[in-house]
C-alpha cells in the first residue's frame, strides 16, 4: 500500500521556524502525479490546501502563506519538503501532503503548534 509520511513538526514560538518533510512509498515523479501539494487542518476546522509544487518545479502558495513558506521536493528521495518561516499561532494544525490531482491515502499527518 502506498504510503505518506510526514515529520518534523513540533511546538515553537511565534516567528519561530519548522521544515517538514513528506516521504513516499511511490514515486513522485509518476506520470499520473501533476504535482504534490502540501495541506492542514487547523482545530475544529476542515483540512485545506496551503501550497503545490508542479512536476517541472512550479510553485503556488495560498495567500495565508505566501512569503513564508517554501516548498520543494528531491526526486531521487521521493520527498517533499516545507520550509515555514516567521510562524503565527495561526498556522497551528496537523499538516499533510498528497499528489494531485489525484489523492494518495492520507498520512497520519505532522503537528505544528506555534504559542503566541
């Protein structure tokens, strides 16, 4: 069974800093994989889209996000990664990654608290 995993999240400060990763059991560069995207799922709210990165290295970022945050993936590891800079007690939430357009089974996911 194809398998996410991700890490590296914890508890830090407001404007700390956190990289997750996300490793796969299948390869990311699949044909039928157009990107892998990473998600959250704050308390008591539903998981959203937060940023993608395309086969070909192209980046989008949600809003929320946007000029904090770095995505990038290594290939050869089947791993994406989120770099999350100056975090806010908003970014709090268990975060996830899946391929698009079509989902993988979802991970257990990684939490990230920041304290205010």
């Amino acid at each position: 069974q194809v398998q996410l995993v991700e890490s590296g999240g914890g508890l830090v400060q407001t404007g700390g800093s956190l990289r997750l990763s996300c490793a796969s059991s299948r390869s990311i560069t699949s044909p039928s994989i157009d990107a892998m995207g990473w998600y959250r799922q704050a308390p008591g709210k539903r998981r959203e889209f937060i940023a993608r990165i395309t086969s070909s290295g192209y980046v989008y970022y949600d809003a929320s996000v946007r000029g904090r945050f770095t995505i990038s993936r290594d290939n050869a590891k089947n791993t994406v990664y989120l770099q999350m800079l100056s975090l806010k007690p908003e970014d709090t939430g268990i975060y996830y990654c899946n391929s698009l357009p079509d989902p993988m089974a979802w991970g257990q996911g990684t939490q990230v608290t920041v304290s205010s």
